[in-house]
C-alpha cells in the first residue's frame, strides 16, 4: 500500500479538477489516480502487480456502480481489508451516510462548494488518514450549518 497514491472514483468533470487544484496544491508530494465510475475499481485494486493507493475517495452517485458498490465490493474482498475508503460526496442524506458506514466505510465527508473549503477539508482528509493505521476508526465531517449531523 502507498500512502502518496490516491485513488480518485469520480465522474465530474468539474470535481476532478477541483480535487486535483486542491490536492496539488496542499499536497504536492501525494499522486493522483482517477477513475471516472465505480465499475473498474475492483479490477484496478486487484490487477496484478498493481500499486494499491493508501486511500481511495469515492463519489456517492455515479453512472452505473456507485460509491456505495464500490464500498461493498471492496470490503467483501478479505486482501483488501486494509484499504482506506472515503466517500466525498455532495449528498446530505444521513441514509446514505448510514448505509456507507455499514458497508464498510472509512468516512463520509460532504464536498463543500466553496473552494477553499473544499481545498480545506480534501487536505484535513489526507492528513487524517495518511497518519492512521487501516480501519481504525470512523468519522463524519457535515456540511456546514446541519445540525442534525451535529446532533
């Protein structure tokens, strides 16, 4: 596993760029890989002699598999077990908040619109889980002003 290699699942134009600005930019040393839908995942994970990523940053809703899938796949894979998954997404529904963290994941953090807020959270995100053992613990990040994820 290589905790300067980030996995990126994203199908946004728009946040793939955003992403990389931001990373690039608070994380210089750390590469970055995209892939635009969930459906390869497994197989760019599994691939043999394939660098595993210290961590993998999925968007929630995607064409065809999603974040949740790609989440349930991965861990249903005992040799994957201590992959670090992140689900980045612009949903607000503790639902599927809940349903992320009962398939496995690491994290769910909503994207903020705001770019340094953006940048700000994608960088606190690395930090986090470039200094922390596998599957230690779980954590949500919600989006500004929800109380109801406070609560």
């Amino acid at each position: 596993m290589s905790d300067d290699l980030v996995l990126v699942v994203e199908d946004s134009d728009s946040d793939i760029e955003a992403i990389a600005r931001a990373i690039g930019r608070s994380h210089p040393d750390v590469r970055l890989e995209f892939l635009r839908s969930g459906t390869g995942v497994l197989d760019r994970l599994t691939a043999d002699g394939a660098e595993r990523p210290g961590l993998v940053l999925l968007d929630l809703n995607m064409p065809g598999e999603g974040g949740l899938d790609v989440v349930r796949q991965v861990r249903a894979r005992p040799d994957l077990g201590g992959l670090r998954l992140v689900v980045f997404t612009s949903s607000e529904d503790q639902a599927e908040a809940d349903a992320c963290y009962a398939a496995g994941a690491d994290s769910y953090i909503y994207k903020p619109i705001n770019f340094a807020l953006f940048q700000s959270v994608l960088s606190r995100t690395l930090d986090y889980w470039r200094s922390r053992e596998p599957n230690v613990t779980h954590t949500v990040v919600p989006p500004p002003g929800d109380s109801s994820a406070q609560a």
